[in-house]
C-alpha cells in the first residue's frame, strides 16, 4: 500500500488552480463590497433628496436653505455615481477572471466519447 500525503499531492498538482481561487475569491470580495457601499450611497441619496424636497417653499436659487439641501444632494449623487462606477469596473474584471478560469478548466477535461452531447458528463484526462 502507498501512502502520500494529500495536501502535499494536491498542492504540488494544484497551485495554480488555487492562486487563481485565491485572487477570484478577492475580486468577488471587493465586488460585494462595492455593492453594499452603492447600497448606502443610495440610500444617502435619496435622504438628502426628502431633506431638500421637504425643504420650505421657493424651491429655486432664491432660497438659501434649499441650495444647501440641494448641493448637499448633488454630493451624494456623484458620490453614488463615482462608486456605481467602481462597482462596474470591479464586476468586469470578475468577469474576465471567471471567463478565464473557464477557459483553463477547458483544457483539463474533455466530454467522454460515449457520452457526447449530454451536459455534466465530463471526465478529467
């Protein structure tokens, strides 16, 4: 009987495959994080948006108190929209990290002959 110590086995075989875990796990980590911060973004843009739309009549230029609530608003929004955007941008190169790692997986299996055409039958080579 042989022994061999399967951490050892599967690290030596498998070090890439896991790097590659590892930095997709960071990726889908900061993509959670910026969905929870576009979350609170909006939820800060729709406050400051009641806070100037229950501000007291003119809403125009004339009223100092509205210009305050209302920029106070526009700051949120682009604060909204700057993290909208980071949270795309994250979402991209999750993405393309995803797309890769399917790729790769691609070259380590092949459909089994017999069974061509049928989803999940898949043998490692």
């Amino acid at each position: 009987m042989m022994h061999l110590s399967p951490i050892d086995d599967f690290a030596s075989h498998h070090a890439f495959e896991a790097e590659e875990l590892e930095r997709y796990r960071g990726k889908y980590l900061r993509v959670e994080r910026l969905r929870s911060k576009v979350q609170a973004a909006k939820r800060a843009a729709a406050e400051s948006l009641a806070r100037a739309n229950d501000a007291p009549e003119p809403h125009d230029g004339s009223n100092t108190i509205f210009v305050a609530l209302f920029d106070a608003h526009c700051r949120d929004r682009e604060t909204l929209f700057q993290t909208m955007r980071e949270l795309d941008e994250a979402c991209g190169e999750l993405h393309v990290m995803a797309g890769g790692m399917q790729a790769a997986e691609g070259f380590s299996r092949r459909n089994s002959a017999h069974l061509e055409g049928q989803t999940g039958t898949n043998e490692w080579i």
